[in-house]
C-alpha cells in the first residue's frame, strides 16, 4: 500500500518557515509584504479562495488587501487597477483571482502585471523565465508539486514523469520544474491517444485535468510516485483526478484530495510573496 504524502503537514511547516522570514524581512525593512488580490464577480468559490489565502497571510504576518470588483467590470478598469498596484510600493505580490469571468482576457491582464509583483507565476516574462530554466515567480501549484515529490526522498533525475494536463497555471509549468531535475518528461493532454499506455510506464505521475477517478490503478506502475492536482466536487464531496482507493493498492506514493496538492498551493503563494516583496525590495533576483 502507497505512503500518503501529507500535504497538510509539510505546508505547516512550510507556513512556520516563511513566518519566521516575514518577521526577520518586517524588522529590516519596517514594512510587512503586502499581497493584493483581484476579485472579480460573485463567485462563491472564488471569494472563498480569497478569503481563505488572506487568512493565511495573516498567519504569518503578511499584510493582505483584497479588491472586489462587481461582475462585468470593463477589462480597461480592471487593468487600470492593476497598473495602480504595480505603482504602488507598499505592494509586492499581485494576485488576480481565477478564473476572471467573461469577457475579461486573463492573458491581457497578466500581461499588464509587474512581472516582480506576479505571485502566480502567470505573466508571460515570468513564463518565458522558467521556460529558459532562469525562474523568477513560479506558479504556486507547481511548486508545491515538486515539495511534495521531493518528501519521498527518490531522486527525480532520470525518472520518467508523465504530467497529464497542459494548463499554463499547472501542466507546463509543471514539466518545465521535473526538467530542471533532470526528469524525462511526457506531457499528455485531452487529444493524447491511448494514455494509459504513457501512464503505465510513468515513475512519476501528475493528474491535473479535473476529471473524477481518471487514472485508475490499471494505469499506473507498481510503485510509482502519484500527485493528484484534481479538485471536484461530487455530490457533496471533494475529489480528485485519481481513484485514491484503488491506485493506493498499486502506487508507492500518493497524494489525497483533499490534504496533498490544496495546503501546498496555498503555502507556496506566501512564499512567493515574500520572494516578491524580496525582489523589490533586496534586489533578490536572477
């Protein structure tokens, strides 16, 4: 049976870590970071999510503001707002919440955002960073992916990792991170024929599509390592993209829903705004 990668516990102590940084970056600077989040519309997950991420913020001692615009604010004044924060020195990290209703464009909209205040890793300079193997602020799931690997203490370098998902918030980034760890990488996707046949031959496997009970336990290899980045709710209940019963009898590792892959996210953003607030403010770039 697969040990259970604890989410919830290693992103505790992820949270201790940074809280400790806040202090010590609070003291030098006399300022704490700032996260700013964009909210848009009424949507109850979303405010939620918000809610939720500026609760943790103040756990560790970073200050956060949230802007809560109503449902069909023009594009021109969302991004108006963003530029009023990417002035603003008393912000560093920028978080518009996903997804934006329509017709907002999110690309439009990270496109506008310093790339130095881009806690989400979303902006096309950020992008192209961790494309080039020279990241910046990178996406706070990815990370939080490559933390949770990192626990089984098997190196990753020469593995074979098949992420399954090529969103730019999870899937790519994802595969650029296990490349810079010297992992063969497939990256498969909703045109992708015959997936179990890349699955099954996967040491490491990242579903991040969103399907219920996708990756059953006939698609994945004995003893390989299982990240489950799907969130569903169905009838009443949260689960992910892998059938956690049954691949648990096959897998070495694997992640929960809820518990593995939601509390990482979450840390990694406050460590990215404390990278972000570093940034501006130490010159703590590359």
């Amino acid at each position: 049976m697969a040990e259970v990668l604890d989410g919830r516990a290693l992103a505790a102590r992820i949270r201790q870590a940074v809280r400790e940084e806040v202090a010590a970056f609070t003291e030098r600077h006399g300022l704490a970071p700032c996260l700013a989040a964009i909210l848009v519309g009424d949507d109850p997950a979303s405010s939620l999510y918000v809610q939720n991420k500026a609760k943790a913020a103040a756990q560790v001692g970073i200050r956060s503001e949230t802007f809560h615009l109503p449902a069909g604010t023009p594009q021109e004044e969302v991004l108006r707002l963003v530029e009023e924060l990417n002035r603003r020195e008393d912000v560093h990290g920028i978080l518009p919440q996903m997804p934006l209703p329509e017709p907002l464009d999110p690309e439009v909209v990270f496109e506008r955002l310093d790339p130095r205040k881009d806690v989400d890793g979303l902006s096309p300079d950020n992008a192209g960073r961790l494309a080039l193997g020279r990241p910046r602020l990178v996406p706070c799931t990815p990370l939080g992916i490559l933390a949770l690997l990192q626990q089984t203490a098997r190196s990753l370098a020469g593995t074979h990792a098949v992420v399954v998902g090529r969103s730019n918030l999870v899937g790519k980034p994802t595969a650029h991170l296990l490349l810079a760890e010297h992992a063969t990488v497939t990256l498969c996707h909703s045109r992708t024929r015959d997936l179990a046949r890349h699955t099954r031959d996967a040491d490491v496997l990242v579903a991040a599509v969103g399907r219920p009970h996708l990756v059953t336990a006939d698609m994945v290899k004995p003893g390989a390592v299982v990240v489950d980045v799907g969130i569903t709710r169905d009838g009443g209940r949260v689960v992910g993209d892998v059938d956690f019963d049954a691949v648990r009898d096959v897998a070495g590792w694997i992640t929960p829903v809820p518990g593995g892959v939601g509390p990482m996210t979450v840390a990694m953003l406050l460590r990215n705004t404390l990278r972000a607030a570093r940034i501006q403010l130490e010159g703590e770039d590359r």
